[in-house]
C-alpha cells in the first residue's frame, strides 16, 4: 500500500483567447509541488515549505476543500498530511489554487488505489476553485489533470473533451510582480452582452478549436481574439497593450491574458519564436520598471507527473 506520494502538478492557461471558462491548456513549468501522505489525526495538516504564502488552515486551504470533496464522496474519514515544495505564485493567472486543488485530489486518490479516473477528479477540484474565486470553473484544473488542450462544452451536465493540438505550437507566457485576484477580476465584467459580439466571440472560438485539431496556424492566428472579457479586464494589467504589441511584432499567432491575468500568454510556431517572443514581452515590463518573469513551453500533454511513491 502506498502511503505517500509527491507529485507536479503543472501551470495551466485559461481563457484561452475568445474560449472564456471554456478553453485552457497545461505547461510544463512553472508548477506545484506537492507531497501527500496518509496521517492519524483528526485534520489535515498542511505544511508550507515553499516561498509563496499558502493559509494553512484546511477550512480555507483551496487544496483541503478539494480533498474534503473527494473524501466525502467516498464516505472516507482518512487525513492526510500535505506539504507544499514549490508553489505558483497566487494572482498569478496561470492556475494557482488549481494546481492545489487538482494536485491534492490526484494525490490523494493515487494514495486510495485509484477509485476514480483522472477525469472523475475534476468536479472535485472544481470545490477549491469555487473557493479561490467564487466560481467552481473547470478551464485551469481540467488540463492540469488531464494534460493538453480541453475543451469545457458544459458545465450542466460537466462535460469536457480533449483537443489535439499542432505539435509544433509553443507558449510564452510573462508574468509581471503584480497579483490580481480571480474573484475581483470577475466581478468587473458584464453579466449580458450583445448580440453581435457573442456571434464574433462564437466564431473565433470554433475557429480555434478547428485550427488547433487541423493544426492550421493560420487559422489559429486568425481566431485568438477575445471580445468580450479581454477588452474589460486589460485595463487591470499595467503596460498591457505595449506587451501585447511586442509579442505580436516578434511573430506571435495571438496575444492575450492568462486567466484573469496579470500574466500575459503568446502563442507561437515553434520554440525559437517563443523564446524571442518571451524576450519582448520581458523587456517591456523591464523598460517599465516592473520586475517579471517569463515562461517558454509546448503544450503539455501529461498534466500530472508522478515523482515520488513510498
């Protein structure tokens, strides 16, 4: 029987151009790293040895509430002791609490002999993003689990499909040393819009999922343009239209925010662009004054690793 695991559980982007709540895909860093163990108290107990702040009390610990939800389901009294190696950075907009969430329930059930499927873990981890944002969405802890692009067709009932993409196709992401909350970025955009910009937002959203299944890079390009929530919630981002206007000279298939930002994310062709792409974006939050670190990655296709099993 295993009695502790350690496991990545990888970054992810959300809201992937005009595919708000619906479209995110994994990286391969940065990520969490998380080490779970079967223990004999009456509570979680949860361990911070990474640099980022983390609450350590399981009622408000994303990771806990997402266990909670999965032990309940099982009718299971177990606890575990949780310890945080490496941590994404929180306001991030690349899928901190669901690196957490997802880790821990993945976890947890490699630890309980796998009574669910990678796939049944999501409603799961979905409880600890309702907790980090007020919204139980699926776009970050989906391709966190499952690896790839994925495709949340509904949320009544939960349905969510993998998307092949173009195994050429590369990620920048920059992220600036602000920290945006997911709940306050939600609470500034509209509840209706109209008619015309959803059918703009519709069309560039099966534009994107047919070019990332073709792997057209055009037709890719053509459709990474979000009109609804990206024009609202840019405002938050400092220098983000100057970001935006570096990744796109230097050769970037589209440009927009990460999540509810303040990272940024471009995609692109191939590594080298990328990593040119990266370099641009970096050097305008330089000029700015503002510290930020970058990320170049292909699309993960694993989601979770595996590093650790005792």
């Amino acid at each position: 029987m295993v009695k502790k695991v350690e496991i990545f559980c990888p970054a992810t982007v959300a809201n992937v151009g005009p595919g708000f709540d619906i479209l995110g895909f994994a990286l391969d860093a940065p990520g969490d790293i998380i080490c779970l163990e079967r223990t004999t108290e009456k509570k979680h107990i949860i361990q911070n040895d990474s640099e980022i702040d983390l609450p350590l009390n399981p009622e408000k610990n994303v990771a806990t509430v997402a266990l909670d939800a999965f032990l309940s389901s099982l009718n299971s009294n177990e606890k575990f002791h949780l310890t945080f190696k490496q941590k994404i950075p929180a306001g991030s907009g690349i899928g901190s609490s669901a690196a957490s969430s997802a880790g821990a329930v993945f976890a947890a059930n490699l630890l309980l002999e796998k009574p669910y499927t990678e796939a049944d873990l999501v409603p799961f981890a979905m409880k600890g993003e309702e907790v980090a944002s007020g919204s139980a969405h699926a776009d970050n802890v989906a391709p966190a689990i499952l690896g790839g692009f994925v495709l949340v067709r509904s949320y009544e009932p939960l349905d969510i499909l993998g998307i092949p993409s173009p195994d050429g196709l590369y990620c920048s992401v920059v992220h600036p040393e602000i920290s945006i909350a997911t709940a306050d970025s939600r609470k500034i955009l509209k509840t209706s819009v109209p008619l015309k910009t959803a059918i703009t937002q519709c069309g560039n959203v099966a534009g994107l999922v047919t070019g990332l299944i073709t792997g057209n890079f055009r037709l890719i390009r053509d459709s990474m343009h979000d009109v609804i929530a990206e024009p609202i919630r840019s405002f938050l981002i400092p220098e983000y239209d100057r970001v935006k206007k570096a990744a796109m000279n230097t050769g970037a298939l589209g440009c927009s925010i990460s999540g509810s930002g303040p990272s940024l994310f471009a995609l692109s062709e191939n590594k080298d662009t990328a990593e040119q792409i990266g370099k641009a974006m970096e050097s305008v939050y330089s000029e700015a004054r503002i510290g930020s670190k970058v990320y170049v990655s292909m699309v993960n296709m694993k989601g979770m690793k595996v590093l650790l099993e005792e």
